[in-house]
C-alpha cells in the first residue's frame, strides 16, 4: 500500500509519497531558508504563511513525481506534535480535509517517533528494541525503543538541543543559519584545528544520560571574544577564517565528545537488556564527523549504528508517510475528525491518543 504524509512542524513544507516496503516513490519539499536567514531564526508567523503559500503546490508535486492521484493513494499521515502550533494546523487541516474527502484512513503522527523511525526505512533489520540518540533543532536525546509508540527517554537536554548549539555557532561566526545552521559549521570545521581553542566538556560530573549544551554555547563565546582582542578586529563574524575554522572544528569536537560520554553511559545502563544496536537520527545525523565518531563508538562496543542517509535526517515528508506506514502495519490508525494538533507531545499522550483509535 502507499501513504502521502505530509510535514509543516517548522520551517519546511514536505510531502512524499511512501510504499509500504519503504520505498520512496515520490517526494517535495519547500525549503523556508532565505525566509529565516533574513531574521537570523525561525519566525512562526512567517513559517504559517509560507506553510499556507506552499502546500498544496508541494503535495501535488509529490503525488505526479509519484505518479498518483489523490485518489489512488492508501491513506494520509500527517504530524501533529511537537512543534509550533500554527504551523502543525496548517498540514493537519488540509490532511483532515483529504481524509474527510477522499475517504482515507487517516494517521496523526508523533515527530520525534518519525525522526526515529526513519533508521528503519532503508533499514528493516533494526529491530526493536534499541536504543536511539535524537539530536535535532528542538531536542537532544536518549530514548529506549521499546515498539512503536513505546519509547522511554532516559536522558535529556537541561536546557539548549544541539541543533541550537549548532545554529547558535553559526550565527556567532557570521556564517548562513536558514534553514539551520549546522551545515555551514561542520564545512568549515573541516579547515580547522579540532584542539585549537580550549572548550570542556559539559557534565563531567553527572551520573545520568542528561545533556547541556549552554555552557558550551558560552565557552565558545568567550573563546571568540579573545580572539577578537587578539586580532583587534570589532567581531566574532570579523575573525579571519582561519580562526573561524578552529571555533567551528573546536565547538564541533567537544559538542560530540558530550555526546560520547553519555551515550556510553547509556550502553552500559541498558546492557543485560538484549539491546545492541544505536539509531542515530534528528537533523543533526546528517553530520559526517558525528556520524564516523559513533560508528566507532559502536564498533568499541560490539554494537551496530543504524542512521538515515542525511537528507533523510531533516525534516522531510517521507518521514510522517513512513511513520504512517508503521503505525498502518500494526492495524493501527486515527479519526481525522477529532485530530488535534500538539505544540508538546510527549510520547505519553500520543500513546494514549493511538489507543483511543
Ligand atoms: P525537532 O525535530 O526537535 O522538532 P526540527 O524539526 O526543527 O526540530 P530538524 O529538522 O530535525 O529539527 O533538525 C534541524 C537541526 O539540525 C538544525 O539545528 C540544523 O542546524 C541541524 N543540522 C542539520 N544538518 C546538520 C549538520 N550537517 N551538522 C550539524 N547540524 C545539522
Ligand atoms: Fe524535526
């Protein structure tokens, strides 16, 4: 069977039509960067009304890439938590619209689980259980899988994701930040020298599986400040590039080092449960030096990695399609009339909410 699923969480309008096996048979997206790299971030009146601007255009180009009609697609998912309100409104409205229309089953998905699920599209012998590191825009991770719609956080951020940190770098070095920040980091963290500027590791003292990502955020401030008076120039954004590369390759290194150690910490608290294998997943899995470091880790471990091809680690429409596809497997489904939409979702109330259906 075949599903259109559709994305408007944040800042990008995404459809694709997904087969049940997986296979992506169509897909658009309208990227809002130029939008938000004029105000420095994401404005959610602005994301609403390019939401509203783009959408049918993107899910009529991703059912004729698809080669389908509406009609001839299965059923209909779409997310509906977390995320900014207006922009979840904006797909669920018109997803319930083609539902109601078309007469499709309809599926209200999860975000994060999508993120999630997407280790399994290209992957199905990721079996749960397992464990998945979720590092994106709005959050930072460490979930057990357990099934689909049961998942258990066992570490989380204390105040800013990696997404941020990354976005929040890119904006201090004056490099492009629409549609996130953390491509232009990582380009040109390759230039750079990795040790170049000292930074230490957040939460060395903690025993959990928590993350910080504040305090780095101002080490890195405060590391390019110095250099601003070293080099008598006005701004961090003024640093020749040089210096540039070793706040981005510094900031990058000890960014994933924090993960490392807790990730560790995490493999050992889950090992008498059968668990073997990480997904990597969330925007920032698309990041090369991220990904190699834990595939090593992994590797040190005897354990496998599992993680999206990177265009398939942001936000995309395949993700809710594939999310749908799952949940539709298992007999399960939602009543397009009563779907709301949910700014927090945890995955508690979206359990709740499937059960009902
Ligand atoms: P959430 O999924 O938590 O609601 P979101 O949907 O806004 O947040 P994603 O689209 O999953 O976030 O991820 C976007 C984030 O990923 C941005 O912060 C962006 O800078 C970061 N990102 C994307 N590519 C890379 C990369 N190559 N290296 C580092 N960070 C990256
Ligand atoms: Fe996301």
């Amino acid at each position: 069977f075949t599903v259109l699923g559709i994305e408007s969480s944040c800042d990008d309008t995404g459809a694709a039509v997904v087969r049940s096996d997986g296979i992506i048979l169509g897909e658009a997206l309208a990227s809002q960067a130029e939008i938000h790299e004029e105000w420095g971030g994401v404005v959610p009146g602005l994301a609403k009304t390019a939401h509203e601007e783009n959408l049918d255009q993107v899910i009529e180009l991703a059912l004729s890439r698809a080669n389908l009609t509406i009609d001839e697609v299965d059923a209909i998912g779409v997310t509906v938590g977390p995320g900014l309100e207006i922009c979840l409104r904006v797909g669920c409205n018109r997803a319930k619209e083609l539902a109601i229309q078309h007469k499709k089953p309809f599926v209200g998905i999860h975000h994060l689980e999508a993120h999630i699920l997407m280790a399994r599209l290209e992957n199905p012998d990721l079996q749960f259980p397992f464990l998945s590191l979720l590092v994106s825009g709005g959050h930072c991770q460490i979930l057990k899988c357990m099934g689909i719609g049961r998942y258990s956080v066992i570490g989380g951020t204390l105040d800013d994701s990696l997404g941020e940190a990354f976005d929040k770098t890119a904006r201090l070095l004056g490099l492009p930040v629409g549609g996130g920040g953390g491509p232009a980091v990582e380009k040109l963290a390759l230039e750079g020298n990795r040790t170049a500027v000292p930074l230490t590791v957040p939460l060395l003292q903690r025993k959990d599986c928590d993350f910080s990502y504040a305090g780095l955020k101002t080490n890195v401030r405060r590391a390019a400040e110095k250099l601003v008076m070293e080099r008598g120039v006005e701004l961090p954004s003024e640093l020749p590039r040089g210096d540039k590369a070793d706040i981005a390759a510094s900031f990058q290194h000890i960014a994933i080092r924090h993960l490392e150690h807790r990730l560790k910490r995490a493999i050992s608290n889950v090992e008498d449960e059968e668990i073997k294998t990480l997904a990597l997943v969330g925007g920032v899995a698309a990041n090369m030096e991220l990904r190699s470091r834990l595939e090593e880790l992994c590797e040190n471990h005897g354990w496998s990695l599992a993680v999206p091809p990177p265009r398939l680690c942001t936000d995309q429409g395949a993700m809710s399609a594939w999310a749908a596809v799952e949940r539709l497997k298992l007999g399960s489904s939602d009543e397009p009339d009563g779907q709301d939409v949910y700014a927090r979702y945890p995955f508690s109330l979206s359990a709740e909410n499937n059960q009902d259906s």
